[in-house]
C-alpha cells in the first residue's frame, strides 16, 4: 500500500485499480515483436507504449484510443517529421499515410511499424535535400528576376518529383541569400542596392551564398544526428498531444536535459520555450529577467536561428529544444542574438546580454497615477505572474507570494488617498492557484472564487474565506490574449461578481486546464523490468477550471466587459487556435453574492469609452497596426525581387507597428534614456501607456456616475 499510497500522491489521479492492472495485465512474451530496428530495444518500447496508454486513460477528456484519435496523432506526427515539407515527397507521404488510422492499433498492440518506415524515407530525403543545396548554392543568384514563393507551409503541399523540391528549396535558399546580401551591402555602408557597384555585387552575392551553405551544412550534420530514437520519442509524444496540446511524452535525459523539457527555461535570457511542429516557438518571457528587459522577445514568437554576439547565426529549425537550449545558453554578460518571426512581421534580430533574473522585477508593482484635471488620485497594481515559495512556506517561514505583496500594496496605495483602481494582468501567464484564489479574495467578501472538475467528474469549488475586504473602491482589471490560466480565473471571478469592471482585447488566452508529471518509472510495477529505465515522464491534463457561472475558461477565455483596439487582434494567439485543445462547456453555477455597493451602467460605460478610444490619436494608430498585421497574415507570398525586398525592410523600420516600447523614436531620444532607472522607465511607460490611461478614465465615468442625481441602471 505504500507504493499506491505514493503513487496516487504523486500523480493525484491515478487510481488503486489503475496501478494492479499494470502489475497483472502485462507480459513481454504476450505478443509477437515490431521487426528489429537498429539501436531501439523493442521490448523496452513495448512496455512504454503500454505503460503510457494505462496513463493517459486518466486524461480529463476520457478520450478512447481509436481511429478518431490515430488521425489526429498522425497528422500531429507528420507535421513533426516535416512541417514546411522540404525532404518528403508526396509518393513517399503516401507511404507514410497507409499508417494514419492505425496509430491506435499500435499503441495498443506496442508494435510500433510506423516509426522504422518513417525514418528511412526521411534518412533519403534529408540525403537528397543536402545534394539539392550544394548544387543550388554552387551558382549565382539574379536578384533582378520578379518572382516569389509560398512561406505558409499550411498552404503548401508535398512535392511530386525532385524537380518541384529543387523549385521550392532554390526559391527558399535565394530568399535567404538576399537577405544575407542587403545585409552584408548595410554592413559596408551601402545605402541602397543601386548604391553598390558592379564589381562589388558579385563579391558580396558569393559570400552570402557561403555564408548561407555554411548554416546549412551545419543544420544537415544536426539532422544526421538524429537517432531513431528520435523519431520513436516524437511518435510517442504525438500520442500523447492528440488528447489535448498540453499533454505530452518527455523522454528520458539527463537531470538537466529533462528538466529542460518540463519547464522549457533558458538560463541566460529567461524565456519559456516549447518545440512545436519543428519550430522553436517562445511560450513566454519572465519577468524581470534579460529578454524582459531588453522589451523585443515575445510568447509565441518562432526562433529562427542564434548567433553568439556578432558571430554567424545557426538555423534552428527542425533542431531539438535541448540543442536549443545550449545555444541560447551562456555566460552573464555576453550576448546571444536571436532571429525571430512574428505574425505578420518579417524576421528581425533582437540582442539579448544574457543575465540572472531580477526578482524584484518578477514581483508585484504598484504606484499613483495623478489625474490633474480630475483632481484624483489612481492606484496601479501590475501582478507579471501568481507566484508563490512553496519550499519556504513548507518550511514555516512564510515565502514570498503574490497574494501577500497585493494585500501590501493595497494598504499602501489607500494611505495615498486612492480614488479608484487598475488591476494589470496582461501578459501574465498564471500560476499558483492558491494566489488566483488568494488575490481574488482580496476584493470581495468570502465567496467561491472557482470550480476546479477532475477527470472522474467530482467538482471542488475553492472559496476565499476570509471576510477582510482589502479594497472596496472602484476597480479595472487590464486583460490581453496573454492573460492566461490563474489570470483568467481572478478576472472571470471579479467579472462574475460585478466586482470590477474586466478591459482589453477580444479574449483572453483561454487556458482552462490543469496538468501533472507523471515519472513513468513509478508506474513500473513489473518484475525484472527495471533494466528499461528510465522511460521518461508523461505531462498530463487532469483537471479543468469553471467559473462560479458555470462557465469555463477554456478555449474562449474571459470576454471583456469593454474591448478596446488591440495590434495583435487579426493574430491567432490563444488557446483555440491550437490542435486539439479542449472544448468550452458549462457546468452548474455556484451560488454567490453579487458585489452590492452599487451597480454599473456597462452600456454608458462603453459609450464613453468608444468615444474616447474613436478620437483618439494613439488607438487610431493601433487599429492601422492591426489592419495592417492582417494584411500581412493574409499574404504569406514573399517576393525574390531584390528592390521589392529592400522596400519591405524600409517600410517595416517606418511603419511603427511593433509593439516595442522605444520604436519609432530617434537616436538621440534612446540615447538620453540609456541611462534611466528601472523605476523611472516604469512610470514613463505608463504614463505613455494608452490602455491605462483609458483605465483610468473608465474608473473616472464609474465615479461620476456616482454624482448625486444621476440615474445608474443595469447590472454585470
């Protein structure tokens, strides 16, 4: 009983009856073995394949494995061996696709004859995609030539013949050497592509051609790297993935390298990555660490490549994370430069001086925001996440927590005389639950703040017990499809309970699920089978956030009460834009008290607002970014034409449209800033901010409304 005992304390879900059947159901001489495949133990494979189907069986979708979800492991697996479709060839695909419905019969079965066929096609396809771009490389480019190719992979398919795929990669590779060259022509203090003379333009035009084979021979001799190991691994994990796109298999590493996969954090810069479909895509930036400071990375920007400083960048698509990893890695001080692309952008280079996080600047901040004209006084809370020190609190010595650092800001902002406040969550990815609770709790009296409906069906509400009213003024809480999970849960409860007014885009990120990690190798109860340890981890989704309405936060987030112009609108950023997240439903509310010191008229509160934001210089402009971003999204075509292309990179440092705090401003302005202080910048920027400032002018309309003689109807 200890070992259940363990295990159901680990894993949270797993079940007494779960556990004996993996101990009794389970025989390596009970079925015939997959063909022997060079350096893949196939009876270790076998008992993974088994051990992760009993598990998985507690995802909270209940999901059975059968040939619904074959097709949609298949379609994950496919895109993972070759998303922008430049080594397989459609007749080779074909092949491929005969296994589509028969994912679950292998994992049932643990013959796995899907992995030993895809790796030998794409052995020679990586083999004649290498020939292709040496002989492409061998010859000059005309850059005068008007022509251009697909850059959406979604809108491209596989290659009929080899003379398609050299169209595609010759296409592909003279792109990049144009680049290279505009590059290369700035670096020489040419101004313009006329500007270079003619017995310079050959000379330039050969070193980007070298300097572009160099990244891809270096990018050929990782890909040959590649174990089938690999793709045994990638399979599995797209088992897992098709149940809901926070569940995954972590294969086994070492410490370091497997800690690197569950939490995906990059000593150095602090960022959070994740490989998805052969890109290296960025979940978030922490706070208060080098890429939060320099201001440019952002969650869901795609990593192209990394140079060291000034050095060559190395391609990293289709690399693993971990290789990743070590790239990004390095010493405090030096710099790494990352080129990224974004939706609707073209590929830009952010320099990054790697360095340890700042604490003070991953924790709650708050100051007074002074309305001169209004003769009040605001308050502004900005939580970048709910942290908590569990270790410390387990200890006894209290720990750090967010729900702590709020209740003290409140308490100083109210000696201030606060008229009113903003509540910032955007950008903040979640965290503890504890704290979601604990913060939300802070602006009511006790109440349930959220349901949280485990796999077998039982519901937990969580309330804030304590009756202590931190806040009792008018309140705005900031969203952005960036609030996510624990955010979600505080601006939903507030929402539900009128307690404040909720503000920001047209939804927020829709993370309405919980996870766990499983250690496969506790699950192994088997006798004599732990020579095929370690078998690697299994994140799991158990669990699922409701709303006191009944309401999940799942796939549609939080709707704000007021939507406000957002660059990033037209953008497919949250969690229903990605394969096979879970459904939004509804489960029985819980009775609550709805706020009672006054009601909002939400209506008047629009209009005021959309009167404000239509007048309004800096919102115009963010709606022009965000028409513009769309029109990108929607022309993925990218021309070849070497005067077209130079237009495109003026026109991209002109337009305004990043998001970037300091763009658009010259040189002398960033200069004079260079040396401002961490608290100087923040109050400038929000000061310069247009989303508080129309904050605040909302909490201004809500006090007005409070002026005697004024009618106030409706309700949240």
């Amino acid at each position: 009983m200890s070992l259940l005992r363990k295990l159901c304390n680990r894993w949270l879900l797993i079940s007494v009856t779960a556990v004996v059947v993996a101990a009794t159901a389970f025989s390596l001489g009970s079925m015939p073995l997959a063909a022997a495949t060079p350096d893949v133990d196939q009876n270790r494979t076998r008992l993974l394949t088994y051990i992760l189907r009993q598990q998985i069986g507690h995802h909270f979708s209940g999901k059975p494995i059968d040939n619904e979800l074959s097709r949609g492991a298949f379609q994950l697996y496919l895109k993972q061996l070759d998303y922008q479709k430049r080594f397989l060839l459609d007749g080779e695909v074909r092949q491929i696709r005969a296994f589509e419905l028969q994912i679950d019969d292998e994992i049932l079965t643990g013959k796995l004859q899907l992995v030993p066929l895809a790796e030998r096609l794409m052995a020679q396809g990586v083999k004649r995609a290498e020939a292709m771009v040496r002989e492409i490389l061998s010859q000059p480019f005309d850059f005068d030539i008007a022509e251009d190719y697909e850059t959406d992979p979604e809108k491209l398919v596989f290659c009929r013949t080899d003379s398609e795929l050299r169209e595609r990669w010759r296409k592909d590779l003279k792109y990049r050497v144009l680049s290279r060259y505009l590059l290369l022509a700035e670096d020489e203090g040419f101004k313009a592509p006329s500007a270079i003379p003619k017995s310079k333009r050959v000379a330039i035009e050969q070193l980007a051609r070298e300097k572009v084979l160099k990244q891809h021979n270096d990018y050929f001799a990782r890909l040959h790297q590649e174990t089938v190991q690999d793709q045994y691994d990638r399979y599995l994990n797209a088992f897992a993935r098709a149940f809901d796109p926070h569940t995954s298999y972590m294969p086994p590493q070492s410490k370091e390298d497997f800690d690197i996969s569950m939490r995906g954090s990059l000593e150095g810069i602090g960022a959070t990555l994740r490989d998805d479909e052969g890109y290296i895509k960025v979940v978030k930036v922490v706070p208060g660490s080098a890429a939060d400071r320099q201001g440019e990375l952002q969650a869901e920007d795609i990593i192209l490549s990394v140079a060291q400083g000034k050095g060559e960048p190395v391609d990293v698509s289709d690399m693993r994370l971990r290789d990743v990893v070590a790239l990004i890695r390095g010493k405090k001080g030096s710099e790494v430069r990352l080129t990224v692309k974004r939706a609707g952008h073209k590929p830009m280079v952010i320099p990054i001086v790697r360095d340890v996080v700042v604490i003070e600047e991953s924790f709650v901040k708050s100051t007074v925001i002074d309305d001169p004209a209004g003769g009040r006084r605001y308050g502004y809370i900005r939580i970048p996440s709910f942290y908590r020190d569990f270790e410390e609190s387990r200890a006894g010595s209290g720990g750090r927590n967010s729900t702590n650092d709020v209740r003290a800001a409140l308490t100083s902002l109210k000696r201030q005389g606060i008229a009113g406040l903003v509540l910032d969550l955007r950008n903040n990815g979640g965290g503890a639950l504890t704290d979601a609770v604990g913060v939300a709790g802070l602006f009511i009296d006790r109440g349930p703040i959220v349901q949280v409906r485990s796999s077998g069906g039982s519901t937990k509400v969580l309330d804030d017990q304590d009756a202590t009213v931190e806040y009792s003024g008018p309140m705005i809480v900031l969203v952005n499809q960036f609030s996510a999970s624990a955010s979600e849960i505080v601006a939903g409860a507030l929402q539900d309970y009128g307690r404040a007014v909720i503000v920001g885009g047209e939804h927020t990120h829709g993370k309405g699920t919980v996870q766990v990690i499983m250690d496969l190798d506790e699950a192994l109860t088997l006798r004599n089978m732990s020579r095929y340890q370690p078998l690697g981890a299994l994140r799991l989704t158990t669990q699922k956030f409701y709303r006191i309405s009944g309401e999940s936060t799942q796939y549609r987030g939080v709707v704000p009460d007021i939507v406000l112009p957002d660059r990033q609108q037209n953008s497919k950023f949250g969690e229903r834009y990605l394969d096979f997240s879970l459904p939004w439903d509804t489960i029985a509310s819980v009775k609550h008290a709805d706020w009672s010191n006054g009601q909002i008229d939400l209506a008047w509160l629009k209009a005021r607002s959309r009167s404000r934001v239509d007048g309004s210089q800096e919102f115009t402009k963010i709606r022009h970014v965000a028409k513009t971003l769309a029109e990108r999204l929607d022309n993925t075509r990218q021309s070849l034409q070497i005067d077209v292309v130079f237009k495109e990179r003026q026109d991209l440092g002109k337009s305004g449209d990043s998001p970037h705090d300091d763009m658009g401003e010259d040189d002398s302005t960033k200069s004079e800033r260079k040396g401002e202080s961490e608290q100087a910048k923040f109050l400038r920027l929000l000061k310069e901010d247009p989303y508080i400032q129309e904050a605040k002018a909302i909490v201004s309309d809500i006090l007005s409304a409070d002026i005697p003689g004024r009618s106030v109807a409706g309700k949240h």
